[in-house]
C-alpha cells in the first residue's frame, strides 16, 4: 500500500541529522583553527585533522560533545571512548590522557566543550519537578551518556549564538541550563547527580 505522502520516512534520523547539523556549524565557525574559546561563556570549540598522540592533561567539570570523529580518554584503568553518539561527562579536574582517534581532513573531528557550573547544576537538583533516579554507588567522576535529539537540539542552538553575539549575555545562560537539564532527565541524570555531589566534595577536600 502507498505510503501518504505527509508520513515521515522510517529511515529518518533526527538524531543524526541533529550531529550532522552540529558539525557544519563547528566547522564553519572554525575554519582552518585547532581550537577556538568562544565568547559564550565556558564554551570551546576544537577540530583536529588527523589522530593524535596521548597528551595528559586535565579535564574540568565539563560537558564534551563530538559533532564527527572519535576521541578516547584514560581515567586511571578506566577508558573511555566517546563519539557522535555519546558526550563525556566530567567532574572536577581530573587528570587524564586524551588522544583523538578518529579524524581525517576530509572528515575532522568537531567537538564542543562546555564548561559545567555546578552550583547550576544542584540548583537544578533541588527543585521538586525535576526526577532524577538514584545515584548508583559506584558512580566515578567521569560517564558517558547518550546525545538525544532535545540535548542535540540545545547544543545546536548554543553554538548558533556565536552568529549573534549580541544574544548571548541574556540566552546562553539559558540554554547551558537546558543542557544540564536535558542530561538530568535522561539516562544519565544519577551519574550527574553524582558527579556533582563528588564535585562539592572534592572542592571541600581541597579547600
């Protein structure tokens, strides 16, 4: 029978028509550059070209978002290995060894990173009418979660903010705020939760 003619294709993805929107954009805004920190605040932009060697380094509470390529991050023993598929969720700087490890010039790696204020984040925790499961036990202070169509769509929509700057002191706040939210309410929300909990408790051991 004749499929009408208003009926979405069952092989349309808006998830990944979303990552495939999320790279043009990175990419046209970055041009030839390796790394870009943006006027948005905590935002950074990154394209590499080819795979890179391990670089030890140190990761802040952030969100990282892969719009193309592949990226692999070594926590201690754990490892973990994140593409357009899923975002990196990191608690306060930890020390771990980085390498691109799917890039290309005619397919670079595009990455979004976005700093996460946890104070923002456990406000968010504490208001009533966000649900978020219970915090498994042995959470670390790093997870990876999946990149849904309504985080995607977020994301797009930050990034689309460097076309007017002059948007970006009263939305950017907000639309970091439903990123947060939008990891909250998926799979991934108990992880959050606990990396922000072993963010306040890490900052009070330091201090």
């Amino acid at each position: 029978m004749k499929k009408p003619s208003g009926e979405a294709s069952p092989l349309r993805d808006p998830a990944h028509e979303l990552r495939r929107e999320l790279a043009r954009k990175i990419a046209l805004f970055m041009g030839s550059a390796e790394k870009r920190v943006t006027d948005i605040p905590g935002l950074t932009l990154v394209r590499r070209t080819a795979p890179t060697a391990p670089c030890s380094m140190t990761y802040e509470p952030s969100v990282t978002v892969i719009a193309q390529g592949r990226k692999r991050v070594d926590l201690g023993r754990t490892t973990f290995i994140y593409d357009a598929s899923r975002f990196l969720l990191t608690s306060v700087d930890l020390p771990v060894v980085s390498r691109v490890i799917e890039a290309s010039e005619e397919a670079p790696c595009l990455a979004l990173s976005l700093k996460l204020e946890m104070p923002v984040v456990r406000e968010l925790l504490s208001r009533e009418e966000i649900q978020v499961a219970e915090t498994p036990s042995d959470s670390p202070g790093m997870a990876t979660g999946e990149t849904t169509v309504e985080f995607l769509s977020a994301c797009c929509r930050l990034v689309d903010l460097l076309d007017t700057p002059q948007d970006i002191p009263f939305l950017s706040g907000l639309i970091q705020r439903e990123i947060v939210y939008r990891i909250l309410r998926g799979a991934e929300g108990a992880r959050l939760r606990a990396i922000a909990t072993l963010g306040e408790q890490s900052h009070r051991t330091a201090k």
